[in-house]
C-alpha cells in the first residue's frame, strides 16, 4: 500500500494479482490495474505522482500512468524519472 506524494491518490496491491488506485478525495475506486503474473510486492510513486511501479512476486517491474491508469509501455522511458 504507498500514498502518492501529492496525497491524492492510495494504491493497493493484491495477490489477485492487481494494484488498485483509490480516490482519496471520494474515497472511490479510480482504477484497477492488470498486467502482472504473480501477486504484487511493491508500489512506489514517482516523486511528482504522475507515475507509479509496482513489483511482483514473478520479479515484473511495471510502469503506469496514475492519472489514466495506462500501463507505460517502454521501461526506458521512465529512466529520468525521480522516484
């Protein structure tokens, strides 16, 4: 479970295999987010709350848009990103 650093935003990992992004305002569901193979481990916010990453028991590294709930599909793009 990680707060963006903005504090608008609560995403929760779970063994069925998918991180989901609540609503701290409402108190709602934004998005559930599918991709990964294995339960989730990890979840980290980028240091403005744009992106978050989540890690998986299957080792997955995965990137996401928090404010469209879009997976980002290239990992090098992330790589100037200050976490």
């Amino acid at each position: 479970m990680r707060f963006s650093p903005d504090g608008l935003k609560l995403a929760v990992g779970a063994h069925d295999q998918r991180v989901y992004v609540l609503d701290c305002r409402t108190y709602s569901r934004s998005f559930v987010l599918k991709g990964h193979s294995s339960f989730i481990t990890a979840l980290d916010f980028c240091a403005d709350s744009r992106y978050l990453q989540s890690n998986s028991g299957a080792y997955e590294m995965l990137y996401w848009d928090a404010s469209t709930g879009k997976r980002v599909a290239s990992a090098s793009k992330m790589r100037d990103t200050p976490w």
